[in-house]
C-alpha cells in the first residue's frame, strides 16, 4: 500500500529518518515546538492574510477566535496542503483536513500550555487543470471543460461549472441531504467566483465550526516575506544544488518524487503560469514571448513579488516562512518529497515540521458491512491478494482443509527411509529414489490444486459475491479514497457525515481505517 520509503518511515528506519528533522510523535511535536520557537515569524502577517480572506466569509467564533491566537508566541500551526480540486476531487481532500484537525484537538489535550490552530493552504497556483477539472460520482467520470488557462486557481467559475451542479443534482437530488449540498455548491461556485475562491467558501461550510482556517497563499503581501528565496533561486539556483545533492543520497535506496531545476520559479500572470528558465543572460519565461535581464527580473520581483511562483522544489519553505507551523500533514507522495527539502530548510535556518502521514479510510454502510459478515471476511481480507483470498476463503466455508501438508510430510519420510534403503543396497539407487521423490510431490502438489480448483468451482456464488464487494469498496482495484469524492456522502448524510471523519480520525497513530457509516 505504500512506497518502501514510506514503510521505513514509520518503522523508524535510521537512514530515512536523517531527512527528517522529527520523530512523528508527540517527542518529535516538542522538538519541532522548540525549533519553532526560536524562528521569527511575521504572526501579524499571516494574521492580516486570514482576515483579509475572511471578511466576506462570516467566520465562525471558533475561527475568529484562531485567528486573533495565532498572534501569540505559544500558538502553532497544524497544516496540511492541496490544489483547488473542483468540488474537492477526491473523498482524501477530506480525509487530510479532518487529520489536520484531530492533531490540533489531540496536541490541545496533551500540551494545554500551547494552542494549536489547523491550516488549509490551498495551493491555487497550480497549473494542472486536466487533473484539477475531474471527479466521479455513482462510479460516473465527470470533467470541468474550459478554454481558460494559467493558474487554476485564479480561473473563474463559468457556465460548465453551473452545468456541472445540475448534473450533480441529478445524480444525487433523490437522497436527502441532496438539497443542502446542491446550495453549498451553488454559493461555493457561483459565476465569477474564482476556483480558489470556491474551495475556500466549499472548506469552509464543511469545516467552520471546527475552527479551521483556509490560507490563500497567493497575495503579494505573503510573498513579499519570501523575496529573498526567490531572488536566491534567480541568481544563485541555491535550491537546485541543494536539493539535488539530498536527492543524489536518497536515490541510491529510494525512488525520488521530485527533482530541482535551475529555476523553481513560474512567472504568474492573467491566464499564464509558465516556468521561468534562465537562459545565458535572459530570464525567459516559457511558452512566450517575455524576456527579463538580471536587473529588469529582479526589479520585478522587488516591485510584484505576487507575480513569482514557487514550484514543488520552494512551496514548502514559502509554507513554513510565513506560518507558525510544527506539523504537515500530507499523503505518501508528499511526505516523501519534503523529505528532499530538510536540508534546504537548514540552509535558510527555517524550521523543518514533524511529517505526519495523513489518514486513510474505506467507508461502507451497512449493506456492505452486513455482506462481510455473511460471507465471513474480515478486514486484513479484504487487502490480500485475490488467488491466496480465494483459497482461504474455499478453505473456511468447507469446514475442512484442503492441502496435502500431511501427506507431503508423511511422503518425505517414506521416500527417506527409501533412500536409506536403496542406498544400503546400491548407492546410486538413491538418486533415482530422489527424482521419483520429487515426482511424487510434484502430482501431489498438482491434486491439491485440483482439488481447490473443483472446491472453488462449487464455491463459485460466493465468490463471485466477494468480488463484488471488494468492487464495491476498492473501485477500479483502487483504494477508494483516490476514485471517489464527497458529495455522494455527503447528500445522503450531510453534516453527519463530516462529524463521522472527525471522530473518527487518527492523531499521530497510523492505522487505515474501516469506518462503516449506518
């Protein structure tokens, strides 16, 4: 289910854990407190950012409340990060936020002294529309089609996304929650409204009483605080050498996730986001026809630093210079890739945060639940392969074993006294007792798959049921939190449904979750 750097993660594998700056504990969340502690962070900042962004929100007392904390030295920052997904993509978009939002409850009750404030950073920059356009409901595949280009966040709310809701409406208007979510929609995504605009209003309904705050980190006023790593990353290509020599020590055991260019910077504008490549003495910013000398580049960036993007190489540290941040909470990939940035982070004398994998989950109802008990699988069942399955489950429902374990043993002691025999007699008979041994077991081994194969063949039915609901919760023989979204959830549940995901979230455990949902 994960990569092997992920599994020697978790397990505390000492060669993994030097790209980590701490333990994902609660000894690693006090050392990532106390490392915090001696970073100056610009809290009136980041304070000014959220209530810019809240002020046509109607905050929560519970979000007001975070956002005046946050101006206080023992306030902390739980985060986690991701590009505006329309109607959030994937069932995981919730899953990460209700994780961000466990840890900040759980550090809360075991650190009273400190407070702790969950994060959203939505990363609006993104450029990847093809994956941010699409979801699925009903196991339907749905896309947003626009001609609009650049940054997604910044693309507006048009015609197809109001087309898109009705369609929604359609597919869910019979379930009883349906009216609300098609309202939540509508208000998130209205005609005009930017992309990042409705993620934010959308994670807000959702999250709001919970106290989280969603960053919109594309203001120049947040950039300006990180002008001097991108003015680095022009001149010097600090990152690139940095981040490349950490890869080169990763790669000779682990397959990298990301690797540095020269530049890690997109120039951002109305309808383009483009990577900038240096290119003799010019800035070329790619895909036209725009050209910057050091001094006309840097005299940009001094006068519109909102207009300079950071790619995977720099969000990070961009992330950590303007939060008072101590966890990141993020998926497989991506505590991978930060893994690459703990020595860039040393560079710039930034605190690195504890990396936290994000919960998962597969959720049933009570249809399903029911259907696992009936056919008497169990959870670890449902992950193993489908051959070794289908045996044990033939196995258990015939109330007998079907393998030939006993008599393979009782055929290695007879064919050894054979051999002990032959070879009392002549010494090379032993050999040929040797190849009909392995003869021997060689049609036993073929009768016992007969046999399974003629069990399962009367077992068939039941079968045929068990794969059919691992369809059912492992669609497309994925997990289901990367096919799925919400909003089927979402309609037939509403609110409760929400509350389910935060009760039953993970802190600094990490354990995949089956939560059956009646």
């Amino acid at each position: 289910m994960f990569s092997r750097l992920i599994s020697d993660y978790l397990q505390g594998e000492s060669f993994i854990h030097e790209f980590a700056a701490h333990q994902p504990d609660l000894e690693g969340v006090k050392s990532a407190i106390a490392a915090r502690k001696l970073f100056k962070t610009d809290r009136k900042l980041i304070q000014a950012a959220f209530e810019e962004s809240y002020e046509a929100e109607d905050p929560s007392a519970r979000q007001s409340s975070n956002m005046v904390l946050l101006g206080s030295e023992n306030t902390f920052t739980i985060c986690t990060a991701h590009q505006p997904n329309i109607f959030t993509g994937y069932l995981y978009f919730i899953y990460k936020t209700a994780h961000t939002i466990a840890l900040s409850r759980k550090l809360k009750a075991e650190l009273p002294q400190y407070d702790f404030v969950p994060v959203f950073y939505i990363g609006s920059e993104d450029n990847d529309l093809d994956e941010l356009s699409k979801f699925r409901i009903n196991g339907k595949a749905f896309r947003w089609e626009t001609s609009q280009t650049g940054a997604v966040g910044r693309m507006q709310a048009d015609k197809g996304v109001s087309e898109l809701i009705k369609t929604i409406e359609t597919e869910l208007g019979h379930l009883p929650q349906a009216p609300a979510l098609i309202t939540m929609l509508k208000k998130a995504y209205s005609n005009g409204r930017t992309m990042a605009e409705g993620i934010f209003t959308l994670l807000n309904s959702l999250f709001r009483e919970e106290g989280l705050l969603v960053l919109q980190p594309d203001k120049a006023s947040l950039k300006a605080a990180y002008r001097k790593v991108m003015r680095d990353d022009l001149l010097d290509q600090v990152a690139e050498k940095i981040v490349g020599e950490t890869g080169k020590r990763l790669e000779s055991i682990y397959k990298l996730q990301v690797n540095p260019r020269p530049v890690n910077l997109f120039y951002l504008r109305e309808g383009i986001r483009n990577r900038i490549d240096k290119r003799g003495n010019q800035y070329a910013v790619d895909g036209t026809v725009i050209r910057f000398s050091e001094s006309e580049i840097l005299a940009e960036l001094d006068a519109h630093p909102g207009r300079f993007s950071p790619n995977v190489i720099l969000r990070g540290l961009y992330q950590e210079t303007i939060l008072p941040n101590i966890i990141f909470v993020g998926g497989g990939s991506e505590v991978a890739y930060w893994m690459q940035l703990k020595d860039l982070f040393s560079y710039y004398h930034t605190p690195f945060p504890v990396l936290s994998l994000r919960n998962s989950f597969t959720i049933m109802d009570a249809n399903l639940a029911h259907k696992m008990n009936e056919l008497e699988i169990s959870d670890a069942d449902l992950f193993k392969e489908e051959t070794t399955l289908a045996n044990e489950m033939v196995q258990r429902w015939s109330g007998s074993t079907i393998n030939l374990q006993n008599e393979e043993k009782e055929s290695r002691l007879l064919f050894a006294q054979l051999k002990k025999r032959a070879g009392d007699v002549d010494k090379t008979l032993t050999q040929h007792v040797h190849a009909l041994e392995i003869f021997h077991l060689k049609k036993l081994e073929s009768l016992e798959k007969k046999m399974l194969k003629a069990e399962r063949k009367k077992q068939a039915t039941g079968l045929q049921r068990i794969w059919k609901l691992r369809e059912d919760l492992f669609p497309n023989h994925n997990l289901q939190e990367r096919v799925e979204n919400f909003m089927p959830y979402y309609a037939r549940y509403g609110q409760d449904f929400i509350s389910a995901i935060l009760n039953h979230s993970l802190a600094l455990e990490h354990k995949f979750g089956m939560l059956i949902i009646l």
